[in-house]
C-alpha cells in the first residue's frame, strides 16, 4: 500500500508526522510519500519537495511563487499516472492542495483531506471544491464537521491532533521551572511559523515588550522561534531598534514556553490550540497587508479568528488583527498584558476560563482515529502490529 502526502504548513508537518507513525504501527508495509517537511521524513516518510518552505499567505506573497507550486502540481500528476498510490492525503494549505486533489480524482485515486481548509470562516463558496474533489473529509473540529456534513460532504470527527501531542508531550514541572529560571513573571512570545508572518508582526510586538518592560522591569520575556533563520531574523531587528530589553530567543521550545508562561502574546495560528490545551491566556495578534485585509473584509464570515474563541462563541482570547496604526494597537495589546501582570485576580480568572474550555474539549486521539479510518476505508487491516513502536 503508498499514500502519497501533500503538506504544506509547519503544523500541519507535525499532524502529518503523527499520522504517519500510527499508520506505519498498523501496517508497517505501508509507503508513506509526498510533500511535506522535516518531521514527516523523521516519521518515515519519502519526501519528493520540502512543500513547507514554501508556507505563505496572501495574494503578493503567493504570486513570485507561481510558477513554482505549477510544476510542484505537474509532478504530483505524472506520479499519480505512473505510480497510482491507494490514497492522497491532504492537510491544509488549500490553495495548491485544490489542484492535488484535481490530479488525483483525474485518476481515480480516494481523496482523504485531513485538517481541512476553515471554508466555514471564510470563502464558503469553495466548498464545491470538496464535494468534487475530496472523498473523505477528517476535522478536528465537532462544528466544523456538523458544517461540512450540512453541506453535502461525507465528514468525519476525528478530533485535533493539537490535544493529542499536547497530551502525549507533557511539559514537566522540572522543565518548567528551568524555563521560567529566576523571573518573577514571563510572558511567552510567539511571533508565527511564517518568514512573512515574523517580519510583519514582530517589530510590533517589540514595541508591547518595550511598554510592558517600562511598567514591568522585573518581568522577562522567552521568543519561540520556529526555525533558526527566525530567531535571526527577530535577534537583527532587536539589534537594530536600539532597545535593551530583557528577551531571549528559542528554537524548539514552543511547548515549554507555553507552558511556562504566566501568559502570551502570540500571532494567530493553529498553535493556538496548544494554549488552550496547556490552559495558557494569551493576546492574539496578526498584522496583514494592504490586499490581504481588504480580501479579508469581504469574504471572512465569522466573528473571530483565534480557533479558541470559535469553540466557545466568545473572546476568551482578545484578538487584534489590523493593517496600519502599529503603535495604537500595540498600546492596546500592552494594556491587556498589563493588566494581567498586574491584577493577579484577572489573569486567575482568565485563565480559569480557558481551563473551563480545555476540559471540555480538549481530549483527542486524532492519529489514532485517522489511521484506522483510512486504513478501513481503503479495505486494509486497521489493527496495531505488535512489537512495533508507536
């Protein structure tokens, strides 16, 4: 049996990853290829592109790389022709994954999107892409589901893959203790996954530090940087603002630093989903362009847009998304964080909130679910072989 990925986020190389072991521990014959990233090809899978390189938002961004993600899809066509793998696989990253699964059902291959594209928030007209192209939809989401159920597609709740590596990596109290070290209060940075999302957005968050700093000088602040070159990239642009302020940079830290943090500032993502499941408040920010926040205005149909605050129909999580005005929203995000550091009550209550929410939902075994469904689907044996490490 093959299956070919296509994975184009960060995150989603990590849900990928988990999917991939749990199908190798029940059929380890299994042929795991495709496009993806590096923890993907840790869990055993060949990779034919390192498809998350090429992680980007927004028409401008999306434009000088054209060319690229067409030949990405005219390869993947030649190798669905010649190899015909038993199923595709997608997460995510809808805008070159519509035309994966194109090439796929051109040549009778099953469908499956795990993760699928949030239509439900935005651009709900897409959804005859996924009652054409996709046979099998896996949410993680028991609303979006019910939404894509409504709309004709055959779906399926396999719960979120985030609840499931938050609960199969714990973060020790030895660890955090270490991370927090000597600070009195920390609060945790995460300035995004995407090159394009770190340029924009950190230089804002520089300046919430630096009004914090001033009120706070006891408090310290610990950067989750996905990758090296980020972590560069926001060590340059402290460097070249001047300011001296107390902030360390990580890679490879974000589950610790969530963990550790009395709260967080973070920019919108998936990565949300670790907060609410390590009970962690946070400020969510996210600084787009121009043309992006102009399409926004049009065609996103849901009052929030922090995953978190979807589930629960309120802003446990207060949210900031904006275009110009830099420094009036960073006051505005300061006076949040400041308050919390503050008034020791609010952030207790805040963060009662969201365990109220975790509690409630934030139990899953996403890989699990996902595994046996496809592997049933697809006529194979669905059980674990023993002697085979998960």
């Amino acid at each position: 049996m093959q299956i070919f990925f296509s994975v184009g986020e960060p995150s989603g190389d990590e849900h990928a990853a988990e999917l991939i072991r749990e199908i190798k521990r029940r059929n380890p014959a299994c042929e795991c290829v495709g496009y993806g990233g590096e923890d993907m090809e840790a869990a055993g899978c060949e990779l034919h592109f390192p498809l998350t390189t090429m992680a980007v938002m927004g028409i401008t961004q999306v434009l000088p790389l054209l060319g690229k993600f067409w030949g990405l899809g005219q390869r993947a066509k030649r190798y669905f022709r010649e190899h015909r793998p038993d199923a595709v696989v997608l997460v995510d990253f809808p805008g070159f994954n519509w035309w994966i699964a194109y090439y796929a059902k051109q040549q009778g291959i099953p469908v499956y999107y795990y993760m699928p594209p949030q239509l439900w928030a935005w651009g709900s007209w897409r959804v005859w892409r996924v009652k054409k192209y996709v046979d099998h939809v896996l949410s993680g989401l028991e609303f979006e589901t019910e939404w894509y159920q409504e709309k004709g597609v055959q779906a399926r709740f396999v719960g979120h893959p985030f609840f499931e590596e938050t609960a199969a990596h714990p973060v020790s109290q030895e660890t955090i203790a270490e991370t927090r070290g000597e600070a009195p209060k920390l609060v945790g940075l995460l300035p995004g996954s995407r090159t394009m999302e770190v340029n924009a957005n950190w230089p804002v968050m520089l300046q919430v530090i630096e009004q914090l700093h001033q009120e706070h000088p006891e408090c310290r602040f610990k950067v989750a940087n996905y990758k090296p070159a980020h972590r560069e990239a926001c060590q340059q642009m402290l460097a070249e603002s001047g300011k001296d302020l107390p902030i360390e940079f990580e890679v490879n830290q974000t589950s610790e630093i969530i963990a550790a943090a009395d709260c967080c500032l973070m920019v919108s993502g998936s990565v949300s989903l670790e907060l609410l499941a390590r009970k962690t408040p946070a400020v969510v920010m996210y600084k787009g362009g121009f043309v992006m926040g102009m399409l926004a205005k049009w065609l996103v149909n849901c009052k929030y847009m922090t995953l978190p605050n979807l589930i629960a129909g309120k802003a446990l999580y207060p949210e900031f998304p904006f275009m110009d005005r830099d420094a009036v929203h960073a006051a505005s995000m300061a006076d949040i964080l400041d308050r919390w550091l503050s008034e020791p009550e609010e952030l207790a209550y805040v963060t009662e909130q969201v365990s109220q929410l975790a509690d409630e939902i934030a139990h899953s075994q996403a890989s699990v679910e996902t595994a046996r469904y496809l592997l049933e689907t697809l006529g194979g044996s669905s059980e674990v072989v023993k002697g085979k490490a998960a």
